[in-house]
C-alpha cells in the first residue's frame, strides 16, 4: 500500500462521502532533491513550488525517471511526471477554492471515518499506519491534509453533479451484452487422478520403473476398468481415497503441466502418462463447464456502479477544464510547459 500523499486514493460512494475505498499499490517515494524552494507555478496567486511537484510526483514516475542514465529519454520521463503531478496540484488548489467559495467544509469526524476506513481495509492498527506513513517520510498531519482535500473534493463534485449520473435499463444490458467477456466467467475440469511417485533417490532406474508401472496402470483403464477404483487401488495420490477425485479445477490452480494436459481432454477422455513434479500422472476429466459466469441480473449493480463512475469521471474532467479555463495559472518551470 502506498500511504504517501502523492497516491492517496479516497474513492467514496455518493451515500457514504467519508469512507474510502482503497489506496493504491505500494511505490517508492522520491528522495529529496537539493533544490526545495524552487517557484514552478503560481495558480491564482498561490505558489507551487517544485518540491510540492517531486513529492506528488514521487510516484507517478519521477523516481524511476531519476534513476535512468542522464540524457534525452530521463528528461522526458522526469517531465511526463511533473506534469502529471502538476495537472494534479492545480485541480487540487482550483477545487479547494470553489469548496471554501460554496462553503464545503470536513468535518474532524470525516476524516477520522476515512482513516479508520484505511486502517481496515489493510488491517493496520494506528502504529502501523504511522509507520508506514514514515517510512514514505510524511507525518500524519500531512496524510490527514491529505485525506480532508480529497473528502472535499468529492463533495464539491457531488455538489456540482448531483442528479447528472443516470444509467437507464437500456444503458446496462447493452454494457452487459457487449462485454460479455467480463461476465462469461471461464471454463473449468472436474478432474480425477492417479499419481505414481519416484522413488526418492533411486535415480534414473527407479523412475523407469514408475513409468513403467504407470503404463500397466494406462492399460488396465483402456480395457475398460473404472478410474475411481483403479486410483483407489494403485494411486499414491492425496485424493486416492476419494477414487482420485480432484473436483472442479479452473486454470492456475494446478501444476501448469498437468493444467495443461487435463484442459486439453475432452470429456470422460483419459490423458497418457504425464510427468510432472515427483512423479508421473494419468487424468481423466469428468465433466467440463463455464464456471464463475453472471447472469445480466447478478452483474446489474455492479455494471451500474461502473458505469457511475466512468461518468462521474467524465463529469470531473469536464469541471477541472471549466475551472482551468477561468484559472490564472503561470507556469514557471520548463518541463511543465507542454
């Protein structure tokens, strides 16, 4: 998780403003750069200064960009991140002045909501989290600044696009229906199987004897012997009580080698021999299925949510465009200049 300023991500539902839903994957901040007080821009008379940029910017890129050798292609990549960061602090500093201008303000309870909000979902008790907001080099005054922008500047986008998010019946079966490899779910084996070990540290002799005895197991199924009772008899397997049976298998939960063997049997199909870790194995797949699948009804809210906020985002770059354009921004620094 990365707890640092640049990457809080607060994502709010419209019913609950003050709960987050998550932060984002782990980066590694910058480190402080010689020049701290640097003007990069002023926006509406407010100053930016450059090291306010490197620390948003910390994990937007800058920190792999400053690694690179120097030349062409690190200038690029360290300017890519100061302007991401840059187009991040103004919409910041242009939405805070809309929020005091309507008069939106956070409450010390919000804020606390949203901590332990982030507490929970990654199971830190409040030394823990201070730890890692150290770690990172920021104090949890700066997160709780942090955490009081973003809860503010959800609800000034409330406030200005309240009643404009609409998604019809029509709008979510045609998501559903033209994405239908997000709802399809994947194929799945029921699986049964006969496992012959090695011998432990008999060497090159010892494994042809498995082999061997895994081809007079193959020969008993072919003329037609039950597999559950085959495994049951011969198997070494965990599942040789249960007639070697596996149960339903999807792809990553099994040796790639032997995923790969099972997936390409047909259904009541027995595989030959397949080596594969200590041993050698023979399978046989049951039944075949499309597992993990929704039905339009089961996938409906959570294709409502989506679509919610793909629109709340439109609406959000619509207003930040709206208020840059009325904005006085002076840009001072070089790389932020496109």
């Amino acid at each position: 998780m990365n707890l640092s300023l640049a990457l809080l991500a607060v994502t709010l539902s419209s019913a609950a403003p003050a709960t987050p839903a998550a932060t984002t994957p782990p980066a590694t901040a910058a480190q402080p750069r010689r020049v701290l007080d640097r003007v990069a821009a002023i926006v509406n008379g407010d100053v930016v200064t450059l090291q306010e940029l490197e620390q948003r910017a910390a994990a937007l890129g800058l920190a792999a960009a400053d690694a690179l050798p120097a030349g062409p292609e690190r200038d690029r990549a360290r300017a890519e991140a100061l302007r991401r960061a840059f187009d991040q602090v103004v919409s910041d500093k242009l939405f805070a002045e809309k929020a005091k201008e309507l008069e939106i303000e956070v409450t010390e309870k919000q804020v606390d909501d949203a901590i332990e909000g982030v507490k929970k979902q990654n199971g830190f008790t409040d030394a823990q989290l201070e730890s890692a907001l150290a770690s990172e080099g920021y104090s949890m005054a700066d997160y709780r600044t942090r955490i009081r922008r973003e809860l503010q500047n959800f609800s000034l986008l409330q406030y200005k696009v309240a009643g404009k998010i609409k998604t019809s019946e029509e709008d979510l079966r045609n998501y559903y229906q033209s994405h239908p490899q997000e709802f399809d779910g994947e194929d799945e084996v029921r699986v049964r199987h006969i496992f012959i070990p090695f011998p432990e540290g008999g060497g090159k002799q010892a494994q042809a004897q498995a082999r061997a005895e895994g081809q007079r197991v193959l020969q008993r199924l072919k003329t037609g012997e039950d597999f559950g009772a085959v495994a049951k008899a011969v198997s070494r397997g965990p599942s040789a009580e249960e007639g070697g049976e596996l149960g339903w298998l999807k792809r990553g939960t099994i040796h790639r080698t032997l995923e790969d063997a099972a997936f390409a049997l047909k259904t009541g199909e027995i595989s030959g021999l397949v080596e594969a870790g200590p041993g050698v194995h023979i399978l046989k797949v049951e039944e075949r299925r499309r597992g993990g699948g929704k039905s339009f009804e089961q996938a409906r809210e959570e294709i409502r949510q989506r679509l919610g906020e793909e629109q709340a985002e439109n609406y959000r770059q619509q207003y930040v465009a709206e208020l840059r354009r009325d904005a006085l921004i002076d840009v001072k620094l070089p790389e932020l200049r496109p």
